[in-house]
C-alpha cells in the first residue's frame, strides 16, 4: 500500500495551573480560535475548542506526521506565551504539567463535539473540573493516582 491514510480523532483535556480561573471572557473566544489555530498550523485539523474558565477540551484530528506529545506540548506552550501577550494580568499565567487525550471514535465524534459545546452550561451546575476529569478517566479505563494527575 502506497499511500497512508489515516483519521485519528483525539479529544485533548488540560487546565491552568492549580486549576485557576484564568480563562476570562475577555479572551476566552480569542483563545480558543488560538487554539484551534495552532493545531491547524501542526497539521492536525482542529474540529471545536472549547472550556471553561480553567480548562480547555480540544477535539482534533491528529497528524499522521506528529506524536500526541508533540503537538500537545507545542499547542499549550504558543498559548501560553500569547496568554501573556493579553495585558499585566496574564503575566503569571500557566498551563498544567500534564495533559489527557481520548480517542474517539467518527462515529461519535458528534457527542464529543456536543459536550464541548456545552462546558460553561456543564460547568454553571457546579460539576468541577476535577469531577468532569475523573469522569472522563474512568470512561476510557484509565488509572490514575491523584498524587500525580493534577499537576
């Protein structure tokens, strides 16, 4: 076979640093078209960006020429320096060491898209960022220690 084909959705989850609530409405719209920018730039189509006030769900269709890693680690390092850029602030604004990703099938890549649309009604429930996160770990059947997942 000559040719490589490929269509890997990825639904990428990371916060602010100590869950902090940096995201305004100021530049939440603006962050988010960052967001989904860069990832374009690094060749993995962004399809929604979306969050709440300390947190950012991406759903993208990762590159065939980038590891998960990469692209993740090269995404919140450009925002976070245009985060700095958006007045005195922003200065001390950062993103988590870590990171979640969850592939995802075409077929429901629509629910996915869904529940990015809708955080900030997800979220004005009072459902924290670290509930809606273990949900998700649990969903996908991932372990984790919560010694190490929020840093």
């Amino acid at each position: 076979m000559g040719q490589s084909l490929v269509k890997n959705y990825i639904h990428i989850v990371f916060s602010t640093k100590n869950r902090r609530h940096w995201i305004k409405p100021s530049i939440e719209k603006e962050l988010h078209a960052y967001l989904g920018g860069t990832c374009n730039e690094l060749g993995s189509q962004a399809v929604i960006v979306g969050g709440y006030t300390n947190h950012i769900h991406i759903l993208c269709m990762l590159s065939k020429k980038m590891a998960l890693m990469t692209l993740v680690q090269k995404v919140k390092a450009n925002s976070s320096a245009w985060v700095k850029t958006k007045g005195p602030e922003f200065v001390n604004f950062f993103w988590q060491k870590g990171y979640g990703a969850f592939s995802v099938r075409y077929d429901q890549a629509e629910v996915v898209i869904n529940y990015i649309k809708n955080q900030h009604e997800h979220h004005n429930r009072k459902i924290t960022f670290k509930e809606e996160y273990r949900k998700i770990l649990k969903e996908n059947e991932i372990e984790f220690d919560e010694t190490y997942v929020w840093e």
